[in-house]
C-alpha cells in the first residue's frame, strides 16, 4: 500500500506565495531556560527575523502560547522561521498541520538546521516529501493494527477491556445473592466493584431475586415462646 500523493498539488492556488515578501519572524522552544534558548535566539536574529516568540515548555504540552501568538502575528507573505524542525512541531503530523495552515494563509516556513524554505520550489517538494511520508506512516500504522486484530480474532482471544468480574466472582455473587440477608449493596463492596457492575453480570437481579433464591415469597422469620424452641408463625390471634 502506497500513499496517495499528487505531484500537482505542489503547483495548487492555495499553495503559491504571494508575489510580495513580508517580514521574517522567529520562533523558539525550550523546556528551561539556558544556552539552548540563547543559540536559538541569536540564529533567529542572524537570519533577518524582527521579531522572535519564545515558548519555555515541553513540546508535548498544548498550551504554546507564545506559537499561537506568533501564529496570529504573522500575516500573508510573511515567513515563520524556526531553528530546527523539533522545535515547531511535536511530531511529524504536528509540524505538517502547523505548516499546512501557513501555506494556505500565505505564509512562508523555513528551518535553518535543515535547510528547508517553503518559499522556494525545492522546499515546498521536500515538505510534500514529509506529507507524503507521514500519510504512508499512518496508512501502514492502521493497516498493521487491522491485520493485528483479525489475526488475535482468529486465534479466539477476546479483544477489548477484561471483565470487571471472573466466572468464579459472579458465580460467588449468585451463591451470596441467594441468601436474603445480604444486599447487592454489600456484594459489591466485597467484590470490589459497583452495584452497576453486579446488575450487568446478575442480569436476573432486575427484576427479583426468585430466581436466586429459589422461593415465592419472603421467608418467614422464626419468633421464640419463653426459653424453648422457635416455632413458626401461625398468624392465629392468641
């Protein structure tokens, strides 16, 4: 399986430039301050940015305040420049987003470690290289699962999450639920589980307990006459 690429895309209207050249601006990505931010910083300015956002956070974390204002700084026929490629994006489908939404916005991107400059022919194909790159990862990624799956389905594994009960807890949940003294309340403390879950394994608690208990009705409590054997209720007035 290949990915669908289409070599004309490159030549596409919401990819062309416009004609005018805007200002560079510098973005930056550090987890701490310290030498790396100042190298960044100085490359940025060495490359002609006037000016340069800074974020000082993991690339993992979503909240990049600093990108979204650089983001929103920028305006068509500018150009986003970064030191390298790992400093923009936090993946590879990240970064294609990111530069994606400038190309249709008008706006150049360039990393100096790699030399990459989306405003010239040659760095729009090495970017669409990485497009095309990064739907053939995905497509073999989701292919690998599906085959996964069907291969686990066909060896007779149960795929999902695991019972929240083993056969033997909801068969001592049964064998608990037929004495009327205990509650599905204190079962399912004493299995660890909620109420809920003692309902979906012991589907016939929704209605009565009959079926468990094995009786038509309640069970008749035993009374004690003086100090001598318990005898039944007769319900006969005395």
């Amino acid at each position: 399986m290949t990915a669908t690429f289409d070599p004309a895309a490159l030549d596409a209207p919401e990819f062309d430039l416009p004609a005018v050249a805007g200002a560079k601006v510098g973005y930056a990505r550090v987890s701490t301050v310290g030498p790396l931010l100042d190298r960044q910083l100085a490359a940025l300015t060495a490359a002609g940015c006037i000016r340069v956002f800074a974020d000082k956070k993991s690339g993992k974390n979503s909240e990049r305040e600093e990108l979204w204002k650089a983001l929103d700084y920028l305006r068509p026929g500018d150009t986003l420049v970064v030191a390298s490629l790992d400093r923009l994006g936090r993946s590879l489908s990240d970064l294609i987003s990111i530069v994606t939404g400038l190309r249709r916005r008008g706006i150049g991107f360039a990393s100096l470690h790699e030399a990459l400059d989306t405003t010239t022919p040659g760095g729009r194909l090495v970017f669409h290289v990485f497009a095309a790159l990064a739907e053939f990862i995905r497509e073999l990624i989701v292919e690998g699962t599906r085959e996964g799956l069907e291969a686990a389905r066909a060896r007779g594994r149960r795929l999902g999450r695991p019972p929240a009960l083993t056969p033997e807890q909801v068969a001592h949940a049964r064998d608990l639920l037929s004495r009327p003294e205990n509650s599905v309340a204190s079962i399912a403390r004493l299995l660890g589980v909620s109420r809920s879950t003692v309902y979906k394994h012991v589907p016939e608690l929704r209605g009565d307990r009959v079926a468990l208990t094995g009786s038509v009705g309640p069970v008749p409590a035993p009374v004690s006459i003086g100090q001598g054997a318990p005898v039944p209720e007769t319900g006969l007035g005395t």
